[in-house]
C-alpha cells in the first residue's frame, strides 16, 4: 500500500459558492508582514546576519558579523514604512491583517498600539524571521509555543491565525497540533479557504481551516530574480489579478485574492504610489469585500463549516476498500485488490480519481484477464435478467433503460441479437445502458455486430470503464 498525502484536486472543476457578504465577486484581502526586529541578527542569538528579501542585490550571511546596512534597511520598514502603510490603509478605510514576527513586535510597541487603534488583526509570522527547513520539529514546536506566548503578552490577546512563511515540512502538521489557531495560510494552493484534517498533517483533534496566502501579487518579488523592477509593474500585476477574478465572480465563480506587503519593501516612496493606486482602483468597483483573515475564517466557518467526508477510499482499509468497491469492474473484485496497491491520495476520493486507478489496473491486465472481465457480464435483457438473478448495478442499469419491461417482440429480438453476438465474439454485448435508451441500444447492436472481433474487443472494453465510471459517480463525488 502506498498513500500520497499531497492533494492534488482541491474543489476540482466545481468550488464551492463562498457566499461572500453582499454578493461580492471576489474578496481581496491586503497582509502586512511585520518582520523588523525580528530578522537574522547576531543581535538577536543568531549565528549569522540577514540575507532575505532586502535591497542589497546578491545578500549573503555574514557569520558571525553584524551586517549595518542589512539592518538599516530593515529598520526602515519599522520606522518609516509602516506609518506610511498604516497611514494610506486607514485614510482608505481599508483593514487589514498583520503577520507579526513575536520578538519584532515586542521591539514595536508603538506600531503595535498603532494596529490595535485601527482595528487590524494581528496573526502570529512565528518567533522569529528565520529559516525553518533545517530545524528538527522539537525545536520548531518549542519557538511556536514561545511564539503564542510572547505575542499574547505582547499585544493582549493570543493570535487567531498563523502563517510562517519560511516553513519546514513539519510547520502545517505543528500548527493544526498547536490546536490554538482558527486559521492558518502556511499554503498556496487555492483561490478559496478550505478545511484539512489529520491526513498527512499530524493527528489533530479538530479539522483545520486553510486561508491560502500569495507570493505572486507580494512585494517581495521588489527584492527576488524575475520580479518587479518597478511600481508600474506591481500596480499592472496586481490589476491583472483582480480583474480576472472579478470576471470569473462575476460569472459565477467568486474567490479571494491575497496581496503580500512588507513595510521595508513597498513602504519605499517609489513603490508605495503603486500600492495608493490599487487601492483605490479595487475601492472604484462594486460587489468586492475588503475583510480581514480572521473575517475570512469566521464567514467560511458560517457558509463552509466542516463535512466529514462519508467515503474516502484513499483512507480505507483494504478489506473495505475491496468489498466497497470489488463489484464496480462486473464480478471482478481482483481489479480493486491490485487498485488498492496504487498510489493512492485524496485526488482517488472521486468518481473520477478512483476511476482512473481501476481503469489503468483494467488497462494493464492481460488479454485473458480483460476477457473475463467482459465475460462475466451478463446479456442485455437476458436469461439472468428474467431469473432476477443480475448484480444490484446490473439490475438497477438495465431497469434505467426498460429493459426489464420487454414486449414479446422486444425480447425475442434481444434473444437474437444476444445469440449471434456472442456465437461471434466469445463475450456478450456491453454497453453503458445509462447512456442510452432501448431503442438506441439496439441500434447500437445492430451496428456493432458488424465489427471485426478487435474493434469489438476494444469498443467493449470502454464501454467496460464507462459502466465502471458511472458507477462510481453514484457513491463518489464527481
């Protein structure tokens, strides 16, 4: 048995309505990172000077040393560019949420009292402005504990929400383990907030929403290889964004749209205009919500709580997973058993993903395998039919089309058919009757006896699939 914990489907081709308040077609949601003070610093313990997301090109760590001018310009996020953002958002009347490093907010008193007078939420950015991939998980469970701790003596109150930012493997299942928070957006892989559990996360006691951060529409590609070389360019960037999701709700598909901001990056002059004008330009359109991310999480909590589930095959057992689904390929339970030996993760707990992983079994076996598949289908309309003794599928399937309400007529030409198809190929007539209706079954009878035995090998074995396929739409999400 192998599982893949990553999630590769998401909501699929079908996200859900996220109700927004008034309507609105998407909800844009402006992140200040507050990191000043908390970055690498020999000052602070580390071993070496910061190296991340500053104006010096090529930064390096300087061990041991203190590095002026990496300080210098962090401090200016502190000193001058936050009062400038704090000064555009409330001018604005726009709110937003705060990732707030612990130890730098205890180094801001002031810009703390500042967000606390205009209403933002402050979320926990972890202990400290460091790198955590190397970090064993004891140690990077012991900083988010002093995390919580020092921001909640800090600011008054423990923080609703966390994002890291430079996680390790361990920084998603830590924070659903904290159990403390009632969101998290350590990821950024969806235009809508989503609900995990213990699958692949740690064993936590409660499901765990998920508000999806950026780091595309984020300041910090100011200060990355490939990113903005200038205010026109965020300001188009972050124009292009909301338009395309402004269409999309529009149509009837409404999302979120995250900005990333950092106080030493777009609180520079010649980037801050850039960042007035789309704020005004998202304030110039109807039908958009400007929330905070813990308004986010309490509205998805209202609109989106938490539903188990009821079938995941990628979690079963394979007792169960073989008994659930073993009759999906007709009389064929050894397709599931070699299925269950697949790569399977959440992308199988679909009609369509589980279907893909019978089928490529299907696929894979050999001619004589395939044919006993094909064989232990039974004739449309045919003797087990008038026995009652059809599978609860086969049964239900050929009602769909009235085949269990022949005239006489009718099913003397089903008999016929039945006879010389099968005296031809060596398996009886499949197709998918959901598909069809009595009279095209019987067109497509007539047609098909015509085949040579390789095409009617291969046309029966995706009808095989089809019948599978629809099968699994009944007891699966599609």
């Amino acid at each position: 048995m192998t599982r893949y914990v990553r999630n590769m489907r998401g909501y699929g081709s079908n996200p859900p309505d996220p109700k927004w308040p008034g309507g609105a077609y998407v909800a844009v949601q402006f992140v200040v990172n507050y990191e000043e003070g908390g970055e690498n610093c020999i000052l602070h313990g580390d071993e070496a000077s910061e190296a991340f997301l500053s104006e010096v090109v090529g930064a390096a760590p300087w061990p041991g040393m203190r590095h002026w001018n990496m300080e210098s310009i962090y401090e200016y996020g502190a000193r001058a560019g936050f009062w400038r953002l704090h000064r555009m958002f409330t001018e604005a009347g726009v709110p937003v949420t705060v990732y707030g490093v612990a130890s730098a907010l205890a180094r801001s008193p002031e810009q703390v009292a500042a967000m606390k007078e205009a209403g933002w939420e402050i979320a926990s950015h972890g202990l400290r402005w460091i790198d955590y991939r190397a970090h064993s998980a004891e140690d990077e469970r012991r900083d988010l504990q002093e995390a919580v701790r020092l921001h909640t003596e800090v600011v008054g109150e423990a923080p609703k929400g966390l994002y890291l930012g430079r996680t390790s493997a361990n920084s998603v299942k830590l924070a659903i383990e904290h159990g403390g928070f009632e969101w998290i957006s350590d990821t950024y892989d969806d235009d809508l907030p989503y609900w995990i559990d213990h699958d692949g996360h740690g064993n936590a006691t409660r499901p765990q929403l998920v508000i999806p951060y950026t780091l595309d529409a984020n300041d910090m590609r100011f200060a990355t290889a490939q990113g903005f070389n200038s205010g026109d360019q965020f300001f188009a960037y972050l124009r292009d964004a909301f338009d395309t999701l402004y269409e999309e709700g529009r149509a009837g598909r409404p999302a979120m749209m995250s900005v990333g901001l950092h106080c030493r990056l777009i609180g520079r002059p010649g980037r801050a205009a850039s960042l007035k004008r789309f704020i005004d330009y998202v304030k110039g359109h109807d039908r958009v919500w400007l929330p905070r991310r813990i308004d986010i999480a309490r509205h998805w909590m209202e609109h989106h709580p938490y539903e188990a589930p009821t079938l995941r095959p990628s979690r079963m057992e394979k007792a169960e997973f073989v008994e659930r689904f073993g009759s999906i390929f007709e009389h064929s339970p050894w397709i599931a058993e070699r299925a269950y030996a697949l790569e399977l993760g959440p992308a199988h707990d679909s009609a369509a993903g589980l279907h893909n992983a019978l089928a490529r079994v299907f696929r894979s076996a050999s001619e004589e395998e395939r044919l006993g598949v094909l064989k232990a289908h039974p004739d449309l309309a045919g003797k087990l039919a008038a026995a009652r003794r059809l599978t609860p599928e086969s049964a239900k399937e050929q009602a769909s089309a009235g085949l269990d309400a022949l005239t006489d007529e009718e099913r003397a030409r089903f008999t016929d058919l039945n006879q010389r198809y099968t005296a031809k190929f060596g398996f009886p007539f499949i197709i998918a009757v959901k598909d069809n209706t009595k009279e095209s079954i019987l067109q497509a009878f007539e047609k098909r006896i015509e085949n040579s035995r390789e095409e009617e090998f291969a046309t029966a074995c995706a009808q095989v699939e089809r019948i599978a396929y629809l099968r699994l739409k009944d007891i699966l999400p599609s």
